[in-house]
C-alpha cells in the first residue's frame, strides 16, 4: 500500500467515525432547536395512537427550556432514534444513558426501558425504570451485557430479523434505539406491543456515558488511596 493511499484510508477513516450518524461519548439531546432524529410510533386511528415526538417549552429549568414530549392514547407509547443514537457504542464507551424524565398526565404506572437493535438482534433493559409525575426527575439506564436481555420475538410487527443472539454484535453496531414503555416483568419481545397506555411524558437531556458504577469505583478507589497515604504520614511522624 503506498503511503498516499495509507494516508487517503486514514482520513476516510476519521471523517467515518465523525459522522453524526455515530453515537460519541458525552452527547446530549436537550431538544433546544428541534427533535431531529426522534419518531413517535405509526399512527394506527383517532382511538389508538402515539403521537409523533414533538418539541415542547417547559422543560428541567423552566419555561425557556425545551423537550420531547411523547403522548399515547390507548397505544403503546415509544419513541425511536436511528441517526445520532446509532453506531458502535462499544468503541464509543457507552454504557449507560443518562435522561431526566415527566410524567404530565396518565391513567397508567409508567415505566421504561431501552432497547437496541442491531446484527446481534434485539436486546432490551432487564427491568424497567419507573417514572414518577409531579416534576422532573434524572434516571439511569445501563446498556452493559448484565443489564440487557436478548429478545428477538417473532410477533405481528417483527418485521427485524432475530440476529446472531450475541450481546457485542448489536451494541458495536446498534441500528435502532428505542425508549419506550415496557412494565411487565420481562422485556417484551421484539415485534409486540408492549401494554398500552394513555398517557403524556417529557424526555429531556438525553446524555450518552460511561457506566455509573466505572466512575463510583475510580472516585473510591481514588479517595482510598488519598486516605491510605495520610494514614501512612501519620504514621511516620
């Protein structure tokens, strides 16, 4: 390979791994300017539907802060991202999202869970997150191996194929992520609706990062080895 080509390869390469289209560590969707990259599921009829993400002022910090606002009547209430909440989030060290969340108005608990979709299949959250009403509150969703369950499902709408079942396969090159609200006690399987719901939330600050618990052990670890070395000054004196 000459050293020209080597070059071109390399800066096809970098401008590849910058494409908005890849999920990058630290990225957040405060829905100030638009909801870009954000759907709401398929309208079905005037008595069963989830409205599509609009964009919506009221959010965490008061009226001049934006958000996704997300409604079901009677339908299963989602919200899917196949642009900048795609890619590789393995090489991107993402293993959690961060969001703060609202329940305005429900006649149902609501509940969520993540899920991704990609070559390994569909992996949902094991648990679901519950969301609670009256004000905005920040939550935590992990996307480690540990925390995801892999449920390809065959249902009416299962239209993805069920993939190879491998956890990394899909997280290094996830197509489709997905919010969505999912109480029972399992994942629902990909291509069923999970329950219905008529309800009205808030997304907001949408925030890709590394798994909580890295940056909690690395805090203690760094505060034990601080505390070691005085107690050893001590010590000495």
């Amino acid at each position: 390979m000459t050293r020209i080509t080597t070059i071109s390869w390399a800066i096809g390469a970098l401008l590849l791994s910058g494409s908005a289209e890849a999920v990058t560590l630290g990225q957040v969707d405060d829905f100030q300017l638009d909801v870009s990259g954000w759907g709401g599921s398929v309208f079905i009829s005037a008595s069963n539907q989830t409205l599509a993400a609009v964009r919506v002022p009221g959010g965490p910090l008061g009226a001049s802060d934006s958000f996704l606002q997300l409604e079901s009547i009677g339908w299963h209430l989602a919200s899917r991202n196949q642009t900048q909440w795609g890619g590789d989030f393995l090489a991107a060290g993402v293993t959690a999202v961060e969001f703060d969340a609202n329940v305005f108005a429900t006649s149902d608990p609501i509940a969520l869970r993540i899920g991704i979709y990609g070559p390994g299949g569909f992996f949902s959250s094991s648990n679901a997150t519950s969301i609670t009403s009256g004000g905005w509150s920040h939550y935590v969703i992990s996307l480690t191996e540990s925390d995801l369950t892999y449920a390809p499902g065959s249902g009416p709408g299962g239209t993805l194929p069920p993939g190879t079942g491998v956890f990394a396969d899909t997280l290094s090159a996830v197509t489709k992520f997905v919010v969505r609200h999912d109480s029972g006690p399992t994942p629902t399987a990909n291509g069923f609706h999970p329950q219905h719901v008529t309800t009205t939330i808030g997304l907001d600050n949408i925030h890709a990062v590394p798994e909580p618990s890295a940056f909690l052990l690395a805090w203690l670890a760094i505060v034990s080895a601080i505390a070691t070395g005085r107690q050893r000054n001590m010590r000495r004196r």
